[in-house]
C-alpha cells in the first residue's frame, strides 16, 4: 500500500510524458503535466516498442500487456473483454496492447510464443503470464492472483 507522502509516476497515454504526482492524487483524475488529457482514460492504450519500454520503465502502476495481432482471431474476440476489464480497474492498473505484426521484434524480445499473450508486470520486473483468451470474470481472477501472489 502506497503512503499518502509517496510519489507515483506514470506515462501519459496520449503524449508519452512522464508524470510525477503524490500517490494520494491517484484518486483525483490526474492530468498529464504536458497535454492536460487524463492520465486514466478507462480503455487500454496502444503502444509500440519504445512506448511499451517506457511505460515499464517508468509505471508506479502494475502493468498489464496484451501481445495481440489483428489477423488473430481469438485477439479478436478477446478484445471487447479486455477493453471492458480497463474500464473497470481504475488508477489500479494500467493496460497496454501491443500489436505483435507491427511490433515484431517485441514478440522477440518478450518471447511471444502465441497470441492473445497476456503479461503482468510490477516494477518493470515480470511477474506473470498467460496464453490464450479470457472471459472477463477469470481475467479478474488471474490479475489478483497474479498481483497477490507475486
């Protein structure tokens, strides 16, 4: 549990800044210092390579990455529940989708083997992962288990 005098950081989804801000702010729809755009939308955000790096890097948030490719039919179908699961986590987590057909030396460097890939970060350091689709209610559950466990 983050102590009201601890500062969190967080990349702004819209411009890629790094913002710092006291974790009791999380609460309060913080803003990005340099677009003014909030740094919760409730859907997840689309990065590519550098972006992905920089958001792991520099997160005080878990974070949750979708490896997916559009050609892809189980990403396909998996989509709408993961875009559901952002609407509902909050300032908790922060979810990321990397397209593996644009990005494909990310799938190399992560070792994506399949897809949907979902991976489950905490300070820049793996912490789980998961091959395959979900429904949202065991999303839910792998997300705690995985955050309660690790």
């Amino acid at each position: 549990m983050k102590n009201i005098d601890d500062k969190i950081r967080l990349v702004c989804g819209q411009c890629n800044t790094v913002n710092q801000f006291p974790a009791s702010r999380l609460d309060e729809t913080p803003i990005c210092a340099q677009c003014k755009e909030k740094l919760f939308q409730g859907v997840p955000i689309n990065v590519n390579a550098e972006g992905l790096a920089r958001h792991l890097r520099h997160s005080g948030l878990p974070v949750l990455v979708d490896f997916w490719a559009p050609w892809c039919g189980p990403c396909i179908q998996f989509a709408p529940a993961y875009e559901k699961f952002a609407s509902l986590v909050g300032n908790q987590l922060r979810l990321l989708k990397v397209d593996t057909q644009q990005n494909q030396q990310v799938s190399v460097d992560f070792n994506i083997r399949s897809i949907p890939t979902l991976a489950l970060f905490r300070g820049g350091r793996e912490i789980g992962r998961l091959s395959g689709a979900l429904p949202l209610p065991q999303l839910q559950q792998w997300v705690i288990e995985q955050l309660t466990n690790n």
